[in-house]
C-alpha cells in the first residue's frame, strides 16, 4: 500500500480540473491505497459547508481524509464551525511531514 498527500490549490467552481483531482484522490483509495487530500489556497472555498459540488460532496463520503490549510482558512475568514463535517483543519507542516516519511506527494 502506497501513501498518497493530494494537495489542491484550485477553486472547483472556477476551474474545471479540480473536480478531476478529487476523482484521482477516490481512485487511488479505491486502489488500497492511504490518500490525504490537503486544500490550500483557492481549494479551500468548496470546504464551506455552504458549498455545493457534487464532486466534492463524493470525495467527503469516500475513505479519502480531507483537510484544509489553516493558513489559507484563516485568509478568507472561514471558521472551523463553517466547514463540512468531514473536513479537518491542518498545518501546512502536513506536506512536510509527507515528504519526510516517505509519502507520494501530488500537487494540483
């Protein structure tokens, strides 16, 4: 079993790959692999629990954990009480620690 840290940067309701990465994310777990998928930046805006997409709605009831950069959270005002249930709140010294155990990481 491979481990997989899926970083998404790009807003899903503006560009139209996100929801193509989200897939990636359900496929590798489908697969049997461990997959973390870290919003950041502009993919943090589906995290909203006032958010609407089908393609992330899929991803949160998968077995792919779901987080969001605090960083880019705390920029747009968005508070932990604000996002979907599924969605934790991690540093970005996530990436960091991924890449120093070993983890395939894939930036978006």
């Amino acid at each position: 079993m491979n481990h997989y840290l899926i970083i998404q940067s790009q807003d899903p309701f503006t560009q139209a790959r996100a929801p193509h990465h989200y897939a990636l994310a359900q496929s590798l777990d489908r697969a049997g692999n461990s997959v973390r998928l870290l919003l950041v930046q502009h993919g943090v805006s589906v995290a909203h629990r006032a958010a609407s997409s089908p393609a992330f709605d899929e991803l949160l009831n998968s077995g792919v954990h779901v987080f969001a950069d605090e960083h880019a959270l705390a920029e747009r005002n968005l508070r932990a009480q604000e996002l979907h249930a599924n969605v934790n709140i991690a540093g970005i010294e996530m990436v960091i620690q991924a890449l120093l155990s070993g983890d395939r990481v894939i930036w978006h």
